[in-house]
C-alpha cells in the first residue's frame, strides 16, 4: 500500500467544492499582465547619444554634402575599385594587362568607325573596306585575348599554385580589362607601359 496515495474519495470531494463569487477571478481586458510588485528599472543614460540639437541642413546643403559623398565614393573606387576587384590573384591579373599594349583598348574606336562605316548611304567601296577592318579587329582581340589567357595562367599556377580562383574568371577579367581604354580602367593601373611582372 502505498504512503503518500490520495484516496480518491478526497479528489472527488474537491472536483465538486463550490466556488464563492468573492474567489471567482475578475474579467480582466485581453492586453492585461498583472503586476510584478515592483516599478520598471529605468535605463541608464550612459552610453546613449547626446541629446544635443542637430542644426537642420539648407536644400543647398544637402545638396552640396551628397555631392561631395558621392565624389569621395568615385574617387575610392576608381582607386581601390570593387569587391570584384580584391584579391592578390586579381591584381596579379591587373597587372599583367596593365603593362602591356592590347589590342582591345583600339577595339571601341574600331568598332566605332565600322559602325559608320557600314550605314547604307556609304558607298560600297567604304562598307567593304569597314567589314574588313571588323574581322581584323576581331581576330586581333581572340590572338591577344589567348596570348593575356596564357600568360596569366602561367603567371597564377607560378606564384599562387593553391589559389581558390578558377582560371577562367580571371581570364574574362583580364579580357574585361583590356578591352576598357586605359584612361577609363577602375582600379587606375598601377603599373607602366613595359615594367616587368
């Protein structure tokens, strides 16, 4: 028999105690937390901002300060450039287009003089001769763009033989790369003309 068992008379005289309408609880609205005995901590107002009053700025001002922001943003990309841009692998790759003549910077103006070039209102003479000039171009850019290729990877499995970066996208970097004018290259090259790599 065991000791501390209920009998069950006893639950059955309990399930069926009335209740006094002074115990039945009070309607409470649904948002309702009762109350802990104790008031809320305030915050503490070290560390928090000053509460100084922030001089509104003129249309003019406001103006003038994203200008300068979006002028600082230029400047720092055109000399530090992207997050496509990081990496010791792609700067190798900057590296070797920017010391090097490609064909690709004289693409965009060739392309350019095609495009006039093979209007219709030209003679037949000219359209020719710019649908010529449009195969040399191109098969000057694939003869530069597979000599850039080749030299890179040599130049990565070299000097960065466990490097995490396909080959390939650094191919299409530097192909990217030398196809921009020089003047217009962000990162700016950081090398010359000629200097070794």
């Amino acid at each position: 028999m065991p000791l501390f068992r209920r009998k069950a008379t006893d639950l059955l005289d309990e399930s069926t105690t009335p209740v006094t309408p002074e115990e039945e609880p009070a309607a409470q609205p649904r948002g309702y937390t009762p109350a802990k005995g104790r008031e809320t901590p305030k915050r503490p107002s070290t560390g928090r901002r000053p509460t100084t009053v922030v001089k509104s700025l003129s249309k003019e001002e406001r103006r003038a300060e994203r200008r300068r922001l979006r002028a600082e943003s230029a400047a720092e990309f055109r000399r530090e450039g992207g997050p496509r841009d990081r990496g010791p692998e792609r700067l190798l790759v900057r590296n070797v287009v920017d010391s090097r003549r490609t064909v690709g910077t004289w693409f965009l103006g060739g392309a350019l003089i095609v495009l006039l070039g093979s209007n219709q209102a030209m003679p037949p003479v000219v359209r020719t001769g710019s649908n010529i000039l449009w195969v040399m171009l191109a098969f000057a850019l694939i003869v530069d763009s597979v000599l850039i290729s080749r030299k890179i990877k040599k130049l990565v499995r070299e000097r960065f033989p466990n490097t995490g970066q396909r080959l390939g996208s650094l191919y299409l970097y530097a192909i990217m790369r030398s196809i921009s004018p020089r003047r217009m290259r962000a990162p700016v090259p950081r090398v010359a003309i000629g200097d070794p790599i």
